[in-house]
C-alpha cells in the first residue's frame, strides 16, 4: 500500500517538473523571438505576441520584425492593404504643365472711381436728400441743404459790394476787385455758378444754401443725418462708379512667379449663369501674410451694364504658357510648411518616401524641380495612407528623418 503511495507521489512530482521545463523552454523560445511581434494588416492597432487571428476580422495574424523599418523610410502593405488604399502609382516622365491658375475671388469697389463730398463751410444740416447706402446719386443731385450763418454773411457782403458799384459808379474804391474776392470765397465754399448769379438777381438772400454732387455714383458710406451740425471738411457722403469693379482674389506664395501685374485673367461670375470677363491684374500685394503665406491680387474689369454688383463671388483664371517640366497631382505631393516629399514604389509590396523640391502649381498639377528622376513610379493616390501607416508604425514623420539626415550632413 505504501509503495503504491510513493509511486502516485512520484508522478505528480514527475508531471510538475515535466511542466516546468515545458514552460522554462518556451520562454527561452520567446525569449529567442522577442523582437517579433504579430499584428493584422487591415487592423495594425492590433498587436500580439504570439501567432493567432486578429480579434477584429479573424484573419492571420502576420509577423513583424520590431525595429525592421528604424532608420529607413519604407513601408512594407500587403495586397490587401494596397486593393483597400486605392493606392495608385504612374511611371515619372516629362511632360507638358498647362499653368492655367483658378483663383477664388470676390467683387469689390473700385477705389480709384470713389469720391466724397466735403463740408467746406460750418453750418447745420437743414435737410439731407440720401439717406440711405446704396442709393444712386447723379451728378448734379441737390445733397443737403445747410444753414450758415458765416456763409449767408458772405452772401450779403457779395450783393452789397455789387449793389454800391451800381450805386456810386467810378470812384476811388476798386469795387471790382472787392467783388471779385467776395465771388472767389463763395466759389472755395462750394456754391456753383448759377447760385452766386442768384445771388446778384434776388433782392433778399435765402437763409438755407443748397448744396449739389458733382459725381455721379452709389452711396458707400453716409457720415451724418437730419439736423448734425457740420465743421468745415466734414465728409458728408461718399460715391463709387460701378462702371468698373475690382475682384480680389487669395493667392499661394507658390502660385506667384506666374503672377505679374498687367497680366490678362478671365473673370467668372457663377451668380450670372458663368459669366466671363476679360480684365487685368492691376495690383499684386507687395506683402505677404506670414501666418497663411498668401497674398493678395487684385483685377479690373468693366461693368458698363451695372450687373455686377460688390459682394458677389468670382473665380479668376489667369493663363501662362505651357512648359516641359515633370508634373504630379497635387495630392501625389505631401506638404508640412517647409519640405514636400512624394512615396516611390520600390517593389510590388514596398514604398519609400523621398524629398522633393516643388516649383509651380496649378490646373491641379504641381510641378517637382528636384528629388525624384524621370522612370521612377510615383504613387498618385493613397498617400496619405501610406505616411498615416509609417507614422503609426514607427511613431514619426518621414520627412523629419529626412530633415534630420540634410542637417548632419551639412554639419559634416
């Protein structure tokens, strides 16, 4: 009985030691492959570190190698990774860039057609004739009606000065010069012509001067109303012409070297069925925003039928001539703020990222100066998955170890 006791005692000691070498070997093996780990290639978030399915889709979990891509900027997909990304490539070759430009603007006031009508002489406002922005005022429209006391003073100075040259004829006072002075202050105060012959043909002048515009235009900004007093060069109102209109329009630092004034553009009004206007670039923006890096560009162009009207958006094409250069899509182009890179496939699974300088853009294109040579395949779509992949597997930028390997080598 006891020796059959001591024989179950020595197995169970047996099994338990039998486990324990099981376990310890195991962990030497893992131990072996600790620089491997196991992730799902449509769900890289995953991350064993053993062999099984992935928890998300059940698919074969692969095994990667911890570090295989430190240093480098490749990235490894599998089929199924490029078929899901959309990832398309083209083989790099010169071609022709079409660099037409389309720009989005907005019609505004042409400045240099502005004009503003001015108190020349204090007084209150007796009655306003506009009062509201936007209204039309012709040349020649009565504005306001003011009462002066200093000009009705000068008015009455200008009729005695003439009824005494009638009166006392020839004498030894110079009446027309006198005259002639009391006539050149009305004038500087803004009475025209007829109102100062007025003046001579009344018996008994009126209290209130009429005051009249002399341009023609819309109202863009109204200073006073009904009953204000005016100090002498107050700006009562302001007029614009719309007979000509400009359009500003927001362009890219890399868009100007195509960008000069005189430049022809064709105006697009999508508000008046696509309408289209020839104009030119009368003003490109010396200054650039430092915070957007874009500039300001403005064109001319006619509005002799009044339809245009500020406010309304606009599209601005602005045509150069074609040249030979290697072009990409845009998107094919990644950009932080200061470098661009483009992804090259390197083999049917592998793509790497490189640098590149950018030139022109435009029409959806861009053009590339430097970095990538003719032959080599470009990835034009998906590349934004491939550097969101390299980000997540190795937790940084690309361009960053490439901007670091341009800054070692010109220490060395």
């Amino acid at each position: 009985m006891k020796t059959k006791y001591l024989v179950i005692v020595l197995m169970v000691f047996a099994t338990i030691a039998l486990l324990f070498v099981a376990c310890t070997h195991e962990k030497k093996e893992g131990s072996k492959d600790s620089d491997t780990y196991y992730t799902c290639s449509m769900h890289p978030q995953v991350n064993e570190s053993h062999p099984g399915h992935c928890p998300i889709c059940h698919m074969d979990l692969i095994a990667v190698k911890k570090g295989q891509q430190q240093m480098t900027t490749e990235v490894q997909l599998s089929p199924s990774q490029i078929q899901l990304g959309n990832i398309k490539t083209d083989t790099l070759s010169e071609g022709t860039g079409n660099n037409q430009q389309v720009l989005t603007g907005t019609l505004t006031y042409d400045q240099t057609t502005a004009s503003a009508v001015s108190a020349r002489v204090s007084g209150r406002v007796d009655k306003l004739y506009y009062k509201a922005l936007g209204e039309f005022v012709p040349a020649g429209a009565k504005l306001y009606d003011l009462y002066s006391e200093e000009l009705n003073d000068a008015k009455e100075q200008y009729r005695n000065l003439l009824e005494k040259e009638r009166t006392l004829g020839n004498t030894m006072v110079d009446y027309k010069q006198l005259i002639q002075a009391a006539k050149n202050k009305l004038e500087l105060w803004g009475l025209s012509e007829n109102q100062i012959h007025d003046i001579d043909q009344s018996k008994q002048s009126n209290i209130l001067t009429s005051f009249y515009s002399k341009e023609s235009g819309y109202i863009t900004e109204i200073n006073i109303m009904q009953g204000d007093y005016l100090s002498e060069g107050t700006t009562v109102i302001r007029l614009s012409n719309l007979s000509s209109l400009w359009v500003e329009a927001q362009a890219y630092t890399s868009q100007l070297p195509r960008i000069e004034k005189g430049t022809k553009a064709i105006v697009n009004i999508p508000d008046l069925s696509d309408k289209t206007i020839n104009g030119n670039i009368t003003f490109v923006n010396p200054e650039i925003d430092p915070t957007t890096r874009i500039n300001l560009i403005r064109v001319s162009i006619p509005n002799g039928d009044h339809k245009l009207q500020p406010g309304m958006a606009a599209y601005v094409t602005i045509q150069s001539p074609s040249r030979k250069g290697i072009f990409l899509p845009i998107n094919a182009v990644l950009r932080n703020g200061k470098m661009a890179s483009v992804w090259v496939q390197i083999a049917p699974d592998k793509f790497k990222s490189k640098m590149v300088t950018i030139g022109e853009e435009g029409n959806g294109l861009i053009e590339v100066l430097s970095g990538v040579e003719k032959g080599e395949v470009i990835v034009i779509s998906g590349a934004y998955l491939l550097q969101s992949e390299y980000v997540f597997r190795n937790g940084s930028d690309p361009m960053a170890g490439m901007n670091m390997n341009m800054n070692m080598g010109s220490m060395k």
